[in-house]
C-alpha cells in the first residue's frame, strides 16, 4: 500500500502535472487542515500567471474528488482536508499491515556505516555515546526500510602505543592482564602502561624495541597484541549489549586490517600523478582546501619518518568499501571536529577515482555531550566519564523514581524496568537533539515520565497498554469502520497516518531526531484522545474504532521506539 501522505502527494502531482508537468506540489502537514500545498506560489511564477488562478486550474482538474476537499487559502494555498471513506480505507490498510504502512524500498543499497570507534585497551567513554546512538538508530532504520547494512567499528588498534602495551602486559603477566581488562579497567590498564613509559627509560626502551617487533611481524609480538585487541573487543561487546545496540564483534575491522592495503595506496596515488612530497612527507593536495594563510592544505598520506598516517588508512578503508564491499553509500558516523580531515579524505578518494559520483559518501555530524556548565561533560574528578557509569547512574536514578511511584514490581523486575527507562532517557536525549548541535546532559530531565523525553514515551505506551490489560479478553483487529466524529480521534487517526513520511524524511536526512519528534507528538496526540474519548465505557462500534485506535498507537509508538533502539515496556 501506499502511504497516506504518498498517495495524496501523487494525486497532487497528477494535479500539478496537468498545469505544467515537474511542478513540485510542496505538501506538508498542516495545522489548519490536514495537509497544505505550497507549491502554487512557485508554479504561477513560473507560467507568468495569478497565483490563485493557477490554483483553480490544479483544484479543478478532479485529480484529488476521491481522497480530499480543497480550499484555495490566501494567495494559492492548497488546504486538503482528507475524506472520511479515504481516512477510513488508510486505516484499515495500516491496522492489517506489520509495517504500518511503510513499504521497504524498490532499490535497496548497500550501506557500509561507520561508527563507534572505540581505542583497544582505552575504557569506552561518553565521546564514544552519540556515534554509538546515533549510528545504531541508522543500521535500525537502514535495515527496516529494505537496506543491506554492513557496519563497521573501526577501532584504534595498531600504532606505537602497543609497545608499551604489550610490555606492560608482559610486566603484569597474561593471566593477571587478562583479568583486568575482563572487570572492565581498561582505563588503568593503560595509565599504568603510560606513567611507566614516561618514567622508565629502560621500559621506554623496551617499548620502542617491542614496536619495531610488532611492525616487523614478530609471531610472540602479534600473539601477545592479539590478546590485547580480543580481550578490548570483548569487553566492548559487553558495554554494547549493556547499551543495547547491535554492533557484533563481526563488525570489527580495526586499523590493523588495511596495513597491507596502505603500500598500494601510495603507489596508486603516485601513479595519477597526485602525490607530492612536501618538507620530507608525501602529501596530496585537493582543490578548495587552504590553511589561514591562504596557502594549500596537504593530506598527509606518508609521514616524513616512513610511517603511514591516518588519512592513508581511512583512504585504504574508503577503496575497500567501494571496490570490495561494493557500497552504494558510505556513511561515516564521526563528530564535527573531523569534517575537513573527512573531507579531504573524500575528496582526494574522488580525485584518484576510487569514489565514483554515484556513491554516496557523507560524514554524519553530531555536536558535542556537555555538562550542566555547558562545557564538556567531565566526572566530579575532572575525567571523562565511562560509558557504562553513566548507564550506571541513570539506572540508580530511575529505580528510585519507580520506587517513589509506588511500583508494584519485584526486584528483579523493577531493575529490569530501571534498565529499560534509563537507556530511553539517554539515548533519546541523544537522538531527539538535531544531531550536528551540542545538547546538555541532564540526567534529572531526561528520565522524567513527563515532557519530550523517552521514558515519556515509554508511559504512553504502556497507558495504552493498561487498557487492554483492564479490557479482560483478547482483542483482535477486526473490520472496524473509522467514522472519526470526535476531533481528538481524528487528531490521533492523522498522526497514524504519519509514520511513514517522517521515517523517510529521518532516512533522506540522515536525522534521526525528525522520528523522535513524530512520536512524541503522536504521543500527545493520544493523551489528548485518551482524555476525550473513554474507550471501554463507550459501546458497540465507537467503541471498537476507539480500541484500533489505541491498538494501531502501541504498535506504532513500538515501532518506532524500536527503530530508535528504545524498548516499549507494557506496564511502568
């Protein structure tokens, strides 16, 4: 089936069409009826002619007499309010239709998403959250709409740190490092390594030595990395099923996996003439890009000492994805302060041909976690903050406030609750922000039960859940007749109907917080039915319509939630 909003979109284009085909009818939802056009003003432009005549040619033409009245608004506004067998025929489609509407794409892409990227034997901190949230939310929809996602975790986990790495894990011995890294202390782990490192010449020898061992292939060197990056890896793999997102140790493809690629990377540079060596390194340089000085800005792909910078892994990681992986989109999920390196990686990825025009290749922006200060957000001791002390902290906090409410829950129950409310409160404060803006995190706001927050969605949910609990029988969508008398049940039945244009506008942006604000309206949408319109005291056929419409609520506010990595819990 079509979506409400496609169908009425394509009747208008037929309408549109029949004036001057190519016209964008420009529909948009509206608050003073049920949809608005905004297209006329461009066309009548266009063709030379009034607005409002132009607007009763398209009204005239008969193209939209089955699904919508029109009124001419203004100076060529199209106000379309919908026809009650349309709304009624909508849905008792979405209320038949798992998908509720919305229809998995007729092309699907090859999505290669890049995100998370924490560093072996570095603790997972807040920096890591929004990548993680966010990147998680696209694989979600990505996958909903029909897309073959393959994610990648590009972890640090090669470079001249794993000398002193390794070496301290030699001074600890195997069996005790192992034992650290499985509780979770990576962070001290890597301190002690570094406070050696700075403090002992003879360590520091040895760990410049164990280096050249690691780069040259060393087999006891590369077994004794390998447990350092497996033992990160696990631990990584907890932290991600603690915050529930679907990255799989699979999805790890570290920066020691393109050290092979990265020699051809160079030559294939230098054979289309595009490197060029610059105060000793090997540079390229893209057009458009100048330092504050005006003067060009070089990609470093080998640096003066022979190693290999990061812009020649991320460009070895980019060829692979296009030539071997076959990605029709490349997404990168990576803060702001990345864009020109990101940038200038693509660019030259372009230049060298190894990006064509048809794939598209886009970082996904997001802004900076701050704390009540508005600064970074940092520990009471100055720190950055664990990742799973922040789940922490808001689980503590959302069991205390299911305990003031007075939940009738066990122990066990009430934790699992807790868990459930916590990660809605930080990953929807994430995902609701337009991602390339910094937002707060203020932990008492976001595990509120009221405003736009998760855990506020999560207790709509379960109030429409109550009522079937109190209904007393199973209760099955049957072929119900949506007459929509009240205004609140036709409020409610609109935004039903709106589930697929904002998942298809959150997936076209890359902007997860446009699904965020559709459910959150939803949800007041139905408060307000909720408040107007009682369901089990009404009769008969009202009250079978009332009951699909708070069936077809929990199932969307459940879709959708899900799409976002939130759980719907029936009863808070």
């Amino acid at each position: 089936m079509s979506s409400t909003y496609e169908s009425l979109r394509e009747r208008l284009q037929e309408a549109f069409d029949a004036v001057a085909p190519g016209a964008d009818p420009a529909l948009r939802l509206s608050d003073r009826s049920d949809y608005q056009a905004n297209g006329v003003m461009a066309l009548a432009k266009r063709l030379g002619r009034a607005p409002r005549q132009v607007a009763q040619e398209i009204v005239g033409g008969g193209h939209l007499a089955d699904v919508a009245t029109v009124e001419i608004a203004g100076p060529g506004f199209l106000n379309l309010t919908l026809l009650p067998e349309f709304l009624n025929h909508q849905l008792g489609a979405i209320s038949l239709d798992a998908r509720l509407g919305f229809v998995e794409v007729n092309h699907p892409l090859r999505v290669i998403l890049d995100y998370s990227s924490p560093n072996v034997a570095k603790e997972m901190h807040v920096g890591h959250l929004r990548s993680t949230v966010i990147g998680d939310a696209l694989a979600r929809m990505y996958r909903f709409a029909g897309h073959t996602v393959i994610a990648r975790n590009h972890v640090g986990d090669w470079g001249t740190p794993f000398g002193m790495l390794i070496e301290h894990l030699l001074d600890l011995g195997e069996e005790l490092a192992i034992a650290t890294f499985s509780m979770g202390d990576l962070n001290t782990f890597y301190k002690e390594a570094r406070v050696k490192f700075d403090a002992d010449d003879a360590f520091k020898d040895r760990s410049r030595s164990r280096v050249v061992a690691l780069q040259s292939g060393d087999p006891e060197t590369l077994r004794l990395w390998r447990v350092l990056v497996d033992e990160s890896i696990s631990y990584f793999g907890e932290v991600y099923a603690k915050i529930d997102v679907t990255l799989v140790p699979g999805d790890v493809v570290g920066e020691s996996h393109y050290n092979e690629l990265l020699e051809g990377v160079i030559d294939d540079l230098a054979s289309a003439g595009l490197l060029v060596e610059s105060e000793g390194a090997q540079c390229v340089f893209p057009p458009g890009f100048q330092n504050r000085e005006g003067e060009p800005l070089p990609l470093i792909v080998r640096k003066r000492d022979e190693g290999f910078g990061y812009a020649a892994t991320d460009l070895a990681a980019l060829r692979e994805r296009v030539s071997v992986l076959h990605g029709d989109e490349l997404l990168y999920v990576v803060g702001a302060p990345q864009a020109q390196h990101l940038e200038m990686v693509f660019a030259v990825a372009r230049l060298a041909g190894w990006l064509p025009d048809e794939v598209r290749c886009e970082q996904v922006i997001f802004g900076n976690v701050l704390g009540p200060d508005h600064k970074m957000l940092k520990s009471r001791s100055g720190e950055t903050v664990k990742l799973v002390d922040l789940l922490d902290e808001a689980i503590e906090r959302a069991y205390v406030i299911l305990e003031e409410r007075g939940s009738d829950l066990d122990g066990d129950a009430r934790l699992h609750l807790a868990t459930q409310i916590a990660l809605a409160a930080i990953k929807y404060a994430d995902l609701s922000s337009e991602r390339q803006h910094d937002y707060v995190f203020d932990l008492e706001r976001m595990v509120a039960f009221e405003g736009d927050t998760g855990p506020y969605l999560q207790y709509a949910h379960a109030r429409v859940s109550s009522i079937f609990r109190r209904l007393g029988e199973p209760w099955q969508p049957r072929d119900v007749h949506f007459e929509l008398a009240e205004s609140a049940s036709r409020e409610l039945a609109l935004g039903l109907l709106g589930l697929p244009p904002a998942l298809s506008s959150s997936l076209s942006s890359l902007q997860p917080h446009r699904l965020c604000t559709y459910l959150f309206d939803l949800a007041q949408r139905f408060t307000s039915f909720y408040d107007a319109c009682p369901v089990l005291s009404a009769e008969g056929a009202l009250r079978d319509e009332r009951l699909a419409l708070c069936d077809l609520t929990a199932r969307t506010l459940r879709l959708g939630l899900g799409l976002l990595g939130i759980d719907a819990p029936d009863q808070m």
